[in-house]
C-alpha cells in the first residue's frame, strides 16, 4: 500500500509540474457556462453632459465584466446591426471568443463563449493563440484572423466552425513577433489591409526622405482572400502623432478609420481615431489620417484595440473595445459614439 501510495504521490507530483515545463502556463481558455455584465459608464464623469469628442458623438457605453477567469484581453471587434440592436464577437488576444446582443437597455443577451479551435502552434501558450485583428465578410460569413509571433493570418468558417486555410506572407515575415498584424480590414470591394504595429519602412523598401520613413508603419493590401497565395502590394501608414495601430476598420466608402494607442507613464492610455480616404490607399504611398477625435484622460480612457463602425438610421456608429490585459488596473469598456464628420 505505502508503495502505491508513493506511485501515486509521484504521478500527481509529476502532473502539477509537467506544466511549469513548458516555460509557461496553460493558457486559459474560456468556460462552457457563458456569463458576463455590463455596467453603464459616462464619457466624462465630472460632466454628465460632455458628450462630444472631437467629430464623434458619445452615445454610451459599458464595461464588460465575468467571473469566468480567462475573461477579458479583448483585441478585435465585429459589430453585426440587427432588427433591434447588435450582435458583437470579441475576440482576445488568446484565442477567447465572446459573443452577445445588446440593445436599448445597454444589457447582453445570448451570451456565448468559445475558443478558436485551432491557431499557430498547439494552443498551450498565448504566444499559440496571438490573435491580434480580425475581418468578417458579411455575405459569407467567413472569418479572418490575424496572428502576432508567427505572422500569419487564417480563416475560419462562419461561426468559427473550423479552421479552413492559413497563411504567412512573405511580405509579413520579418515583422516584429509581438508588433505584426495588429490591424487589419476587409475593404467593401473585398481587398484586405493589413497594419502592422510596430514595423517601420525599411530603407531598401522606400524611396521616400528619412524623415518620412521615421514614424510609418508597414501595411499591405491584399486584392482578396490573404491565405489564398499572391504577392500583396506595399504601402506606409502614418500614424497621427508618436503612436501604434492598433485596429482598422472599412467605411461603406472605403474609407478607413484607423484606431491608434499611445502610453504615457505612469499608467495613461490614451488613443485616437483618424480616417483615411479610400482613394489614399495605394501602392508606394505614404498615408496620413485625418484626426478624427483623441480619447484621453480626463474622458474615460484605457487599452483601445479594437474597431468596427456600423450604420443606424441613417448615421455612422463607431464602437471602440479595450483590452484590459487582464490586469485590476484595467477594464473591458465598449463605447458606442455617432461619427459627426
């Protein structure tokens, strides 16, 4: 018995620490029992009737909270209009997918969690599950993704059903591993753009002056499906002041809003939205944004990463997500504001 006892002790040992081998713990996945609330927040807590920033219109918004541990880390956002409301997928920066309703009363409904069911690497390390951007097709379904540390996109089938084709393009390899396709949009014409977060236009790849060169960011556009093959195009974004992309998104014109981020020490996010003209958007060139609005302290601020516009009665609603790193200091805000110009 003492002998079976000292088996079992061993087996029981070996299996608590077999993890911590690996150099890093499972990552978490998110469980079966969905459950999430929101609380309301004001654009302005000292001024209820600050509803104004920049050419946006606050319209409201929440703060997404669960008990579920895996929660939060949120990098990407699709917002689908419906009969009354909108259906929202996050997506998190470790493969966790949260989906829900929500309507007037600012509360969600048909709440679903799940994980992608399949991604770079075996799926034990967030380094595996990176997805950073995603792109939906509104006709089909079909869902892109876009991974940091391998630099690569994939699809999945409407639902994130399965896997159905994967990617690396060349032209993204040596893209930093925590500063690739951070952001990236499915054009109305059905072209994608990729941005990435920290990867600067190198000399023999522009011909452009240095001072020009400094402070872009490497994106490409791809003329349809990116895991299909093809060389993509090459361009520079230029974000609007010293900060990092960190989502896109495609007006019905073509037109881009792109979300930067910026952070100022000693704990101060700080994040602005800019557009840029369809017609901008070409091979060679340099883009610059016009500014949009800049969402700063003391409005509500915090680790924007996530974009998508939708249209309501006639008008072009911009919802904006935050990671929250899964850190205290943070929350998971979802802000809904009326584009005014």
């Amino acid at each position: 018995m003492r002998r079976l006892i000292t088996v079992l002790f061993v087996a029981v040992s070996v299996c608590a620490i077999v993890p911590t081998w690996s150099g890093e713990a499972r990552l978490d996945l998110l469980g079966k029992r969905a459950q999430m609330s929101a609380t309301r927040v004001m654009l302005d807590r000292s001024n209820p009737r600050h509803i104004r920033v920049g050419g946006l219109t606050y319209i409201g918004g929440v703060a997404l909270d669960s008990r579920d541990r895996a929660f939060g880390g949120f990098s990407s956002l699709d917002v689908t209009r419906l009969r009354a409301g909108d259906r929202f997928t996050l997506l998190s920066d470790g493969g966790n997918i949260v989906q829900f309703d929500m309507g007037e009363d600012w509360q969600p409904h048909r709440i679903a969690f799940a994980n992608l069911p399949a991604g770079p690497g075996i799926g034990w390390e967030k380094r595996d599950r990176d997805s950073e951007s995603m792109a939906i097709d509104p006709a089909t379904g079909q869902i892109w993704v876009g991974f940091e540390d391998s630099n690569s996109v994939w699809r999945y089938a409407p639902g994130f059903a399965r896997y159905e084709a994967r990617a690396s393009p060349d032209a993204m390899r040596k893209w930093p591993g925590n500063g690739g396709p951070e952001s990236m949009a499915r054009l109305p014409d059905g072209r994608f753009v990729v941005i990435s977060e920290e990867a600067h236009v190198r000399r023999p790849d522009w011909t452009g002056p240095e001072d020009e060169r400094l402070h872009t960011r490497q994106s490409l556009i791809f003329s349809g499906d990116p895991t299909q093959g093809g060389s993509p195009r090459r361009f520079a974004y230029e974000p609007y002041g010293r900060y990092d992309p960190s989502d896109v998104t495609a007006l019905p014109n073509g037109d881009l809003l792109v979300l930067d981020r910026g952070f100022r020490l000693p704990f101060r996010w700080s994040n602005r939205i800019s557009r840029v003209r369809a017609g901008d958007v070409a091979v060679g060139r340099i883009v610059r944004g016009q500014l949009i609005a800049t969402i700063d302290a003391p409005l509500i601020h915090d680790n924007f990463e996530g974009i998508d516009t939708t249209v309501e009665n006639g008008a072009t609603i911009v919802w904006i997500v935050s990671d929250d790193n899964q850190m205290f200091l943070q929350r998971t805000l979802l802000l809904k504001f009326r584009l005014d110009r």
